[in-house]
C-alpha cells in the first residue's frame, strides 16, 4: 500500500509551512533516515527524514511551494513490490485518507499514541522532536486552543468549541479523546457561529485589544506613486511585528539603567584568549564581552532567585536553571538561540556555542527547542556604537538586558577624575513578576560580576 509524507508540524504553533526543497526526486528509492526534504518555517529551513522505506513514486507539493498546510500530503511512496507508476496522486490539499501526522520523537510518543487513528498507515516521515510548549508558543498563537489537528478537525465536524474543553495530552494539549468525551458527556459548548459581515469581534475580557492602525491603501497615499518599493512580509516579519504589538500592550515595562565598569573585564579576557590552547591549528575559543555577559546575567539569575521567573496568569513560574536568549540579527529579521544552564557552563563553552548558533541562524538552520523558551535574554547593540537603549521583553521572559557600547569616559575615583571603559545596560523587566526593586537587585548583582570578572571563574 502506498504511504503519504505528510507536511510535519516543526513546532507546537505550526500550522503552515513553505517546501523548500525536495531532496529526492521521482523515481529515486529512500531508505530509513534519508533526508527527502527541507521545510521553512517563520525562524528556520529543517529537514523532513524519511522513516519508512520504497520508492518516490509522487511528488505532490512541487518546491518552492508556500504556505502548504500542516499534516497535508506532499508527496507518495510506493511500497515493496508495487509499481510507482501505477501510484496515483492525490490532489494538493486533499485529506490524507491513510496516513499519520508525522513520526514523533520520545517526546512526542505520548501524544502520539493518544492522536493516532486506529485504522492508519505507517507514517512516512519524521520531523525533529517539538518542544513541549511555552508561554512563548501560546503567545505566537494568540487566542488559539492547543489542541493536535485531529482533535480540531473532530471539534470542528461536531461543532464543538475548543476553548471550552479540557486538554489532557502532555501540558494540557486537547486531543482526540478529549473531543470524543465531550461528544459523549455534552461537556463542550457548541462552536460560536461566524459573525455576519462587518461585525467586530469583542476582546476576550481581559486581554488587551490590539490597536488597529491605518490600511495600507491610506498609508500608500501618503507617497507619490512609484516613489516606493512595495516589499511583502514574510512570515519571520509577521510573527516579529505580532508579537512585540502584544509584548508592549500586554505587558507592564519597567526599565533599571546602570553603569558598569569594563577595564578588569576586557584585561580578564584578553589574558583568557591569550592562554586559549590550540585546537586544529587555531585557538580552542576566543571569547567575546558578549559571551562574558551572558555568563554574568546568568550568576546574577543565579544570586537573586526571585528574578528568575516567567508570568502567567494563574501562577508565578520559578526556574531552576538560568537559560540566557541571546538576540541575533539575521536577514529579514532576528531570532534568539537559547544558551541552556549558562550559570553552569564556562566561559569557553559560552563562546563555541554562540557561534555555532549565529551560524546555524543566519543559515536558518535552528532547531525550535533551541530558540524556544528560555528565562530571559541579553540584547546587544554595543557593536555598533550605540550608547544605550532600551529593548522590549520577549515573552515568556520576565527580563530583558540591552547592552550599549564600552567607551571611554571620565568618572570620579576617590574623588578624583578619571577614565574608565564604561558600559551602560538597561534592564526591561515585566512588571506584574520583577518589581523595581527586584529589578535594582537583579542589576547590582550583574554589576558585581561584570566589573569583578574572576567571580566568574570559580
């Protein structure tokens, strides 16, 4: 029997995603853990491995394909003994008839289990694990129910509103047996009907509207026609621009601006780069004052604990580890990789796993669990000369650190003037978990570290 490849969920939020590429072409034979395809996201181009093995007998999604819906088929492999070209090919967008959302990895079996269709098809492809869901991904969805397609699709033939059902696949998610329950025990309200045309859709209590700007006709009259180039959004600038709208209307910023001192920072460096021992011709690691600050915003997470804490509504998460996004620039946008456990690691480890991400990143190469989560994030623009700034929280952070340029000023030393390499850092933080003061103690803290370096080494 033929197996569909399905379009895979890449991560929690996913519902749409662009074929970039097919690795394989018609006719080609695949063999378990081949790569046949490369999927973009909004943040990142991830392969699509093949677990089942036969013959590409269709390709049904071309390359270069856009915004191909989640669990759709994209192409058909023709099992042992069958003849490819005796496959047929159903049409894009179809149903998949016999075939599973993709492969999950252990940490997906759960759900896995609990979504599947009893009378499926082995799956054809798998797509990397999906990490367990944050308040960041609930926040990239909106108002979204998380809930498996499955569970969607049967909610939404039964006329079933998701929001009224209570998930119970791994953190909350709603899935097949879920909507099966509330068929059975009326426990679901139905599905509000669509509003007739023109109306307006109240805010949920609550949450805070987002503000509505002028259309984009009223705003291309404002320019002379030709005068302009009109470039689309893609979907990393969509998702940017949604998501710092809701992170400034949702979230109350409160702002703390030090300055610290750099000169026994950048000679600790410099003595560390020069001891770094060679590896392959070149030095081991050759660290930067951005690897030295997010091992500093670490230790300091580490030393005021009550700082170290995400937002929601019905509970203040306290984190065990001190996991440190770090903002990297990449075209069309930015992404944040995640330096897990930084207050554990060393200064060198810091270093070689920053730039393995920068790279991965530019090339959008980055797995979702490596830029998803997180407890709070260092941006810095101190490269480009800029002297201070303030940056918006990402969420689920409850703090962000906006890092200026080290330069050159006189400051006062036992009441003499002097000059010192100083740089000034600016600390957002979500008001509603990190007070002012808190804020004040999480900054002192980060001073102390920067301007006593060797505290980081032991």
């Amino acid at each position: 029997m033929p197996t569909n490849i399905l379009m895979p969920a890449l991560s929690p939020t996913m519902e749409k995603g662009n074929l970039a590429k097919w690795l394989k072409k018609e006719g080609d034979t695949i063999k378990s853990g081949d790569i046949i395809a490369e999927i973009e996201t909004d943040k990142a181009t991830m392969e699509v491995e093949a677990v089942d093995e036969g013959i590409l007998a269709r390709i049904v999604v071309p390359e270069g394909t856009a915004d191909v819906p989640v669990n759709e088929i994209i192409g058909v492999i023709a099992g042992e003994g069958e003849d490819p070209k005796s496959v047929s090919a159903p049409a894009a967008g179809a149903a998949p008839a016999k075939a599973e959302a993709p492969k999950a990895e252990p940490a997906q079996a759960e759900s896995a289990k609990s979504e599947a269709a009893p009378a499926a098809a082995p799956a054809a492809v798998k797509a990397p694990a999906a990490p367990a869901p944050t308040a960041a991904a609930a926040s990239a969805g909106g108002d979204r129910p998380f809930a498996s397609p499955l569970a969607r699709r049967l909610a939404r033939e039964a006329g079933l509103d998701l929001s009224a059902i209570q998930g119970s696949g791994p953190h909350g998610r709603i899935v097949e047996k879920d909507v099966e329950a509330a068929k059975k025990g009326g426990a679901a309200k139905a599905a509000p009907a669509a509003a007739p045309a023109g109306a307006t859709a109240a805010p949920k209590p609550g949450a805070a509207p987002l503000a509505a700007g002028p259309s984009d006709e009223a705003v291309k009259k404002l320019f002379e026609p030709g005068s302009y180039e009109e470039i689309p959004h893609d979907g990393m600038r969509k998702t940017i621009a949604r998501r710092l709208t809701e992170a400034k209307q949702t979230i109350p910023h409160f702002y703390v601006t030090v300055d610290c001192e750099l000169d026994a920072l950048l000679k600790l460096r410099a003595e560390l780069n020069a001891a770094a021992p060679e590896k392959d011709g070149k030095p081991a690691y050759k660290l930067s004052v951005n690897d030295m600050v997010i091992k500093a915003l670490a230790l300091a997470l580490k030393a005021v604990p009550d700082a170290n804490v995400s937002w929601t509504e019905g509970a203040m998460l306290k984190h065990k580890h001190a996991d440190v996004g770090v903002a990297v620039s990449i075209p069309g946008g930015l992404i944040t990789p995640i330096v897990r456990d930084a207050c554990h690691k060393t200064l060198s480890q810091i270093s070689n796993e920053m730039k393995d991400y920068a790279a991965r990143a530019k090339a959008r190469k980055l797995k979702p669990e490596e830029y998803q989560g997180g407890t709070t994030a260092v941006s810095n623009l101190g490269m480009f000369g800029v002297k201070d700034f303030a940056a918006v929280i990402n969420p689920p952070h409850a703090t962000i650190l906006a890092v200026g340029a080290g330069e050159q000023r006189v400051v006062v030393k036992n009441g003499q003037p002097a000059v010192a390499t100083v740089m000034s850092v600016t600390l957002s933080t979500d008001h509603r978990a990190v007070d002012g003061a808190l804020g004040a103690e999480l900054l002192q803290a980060f001073k102390g570290y920067i301007e006593k370096p060797m505290a980081m080494l032991v």
